[in-house]
C-alpha cells in the first residue's frame, strides 16, 4: 500500500463528512472507477496508474488492511535504528486550529487525518 500525502486535512475532512451524509455522492465515492478521481483532488497519488479503493464502514464488520512485508519490514528497521517510536508515525498536531474557537475546522481536520491516517504503514 502506498503512503498517500494528504494536500489539505481540513478539505478532506469536510469532503469526508458531506459523502457520509449525501446519498449521491458516497455512492460514487464508493465506485471503484470514480473513488480515485474524487480523492484526487485531497492526496498525492504516486503516478497515474495509482488507484484508491473505499469501502464503507459499518459497525458489524472491520475491514483491516494487512501491510506488505515491505512496508513491515522498513518499519521494524527505522525502529532498530531509532531505538523509539519514530515521529512519522505519530499522528499529525492542528497546531494551527484552536478547537475551541474553531470546533467545526477541528473536526474537519481529525475526519482528514483520521481517513487516510488509517492507511499509512
């Protein structure tokens, strides 16, 4: 699985709730041939063949997604050789939003970094 850099957490974040709630749009999200040209627009694909499947979360069923041994195998040598957890796996900070004043930029934000947060190795 590739590591997809996201533009804009906060885009995303607002993209990802408005295709949870509009019927039309979270089924082309969910269609294997639109999926990746919608998302386009908020990440940073690594060529043009790259494709981006989404499946629709439900509370009975989780999907988990099982790295390559590659991807494992880097992981486990950056540990080594750090001796710690390394920051790039850490989840990203808003510094710039104040939660407080800005609730709904916040929660943009977290659906952004949680949507393809999930997908990093």
């Amino acid at each position: 699985m590739a590591r997809l850099t996201v533009k804009d957490k906060v885009s995303l974040g607002e993209f990802i709730i408005r295709a949870s709630q509009d019927v039309a749009l979270r089924a082309d999200l969910l269609d294997d041939k639109k999926s990746t040209q919608l998302l386009a627009k908020y990440v940073e694909l690594p060529d043009e063949k790259h494709t981006i499947k989404v499946y629709a979360d439900t509370k009975d069923v989780t999907v988990i997604v099982l790295p390559t041994q590659e991807d494992v195998k880097g992981a486990l040598e950056k540990l080594d050789n750090l001796g710690m957890y390394p920051d790039q796996y850490r989840p990203d900070s808003p510094d710039y939003i104040n939660d407080k004043e800005e609730p709904l930029l916040a929660l943009q934000f977290r659906f952004g970094e949680y949507t393809f947060g999930r997908c990093k190795h």
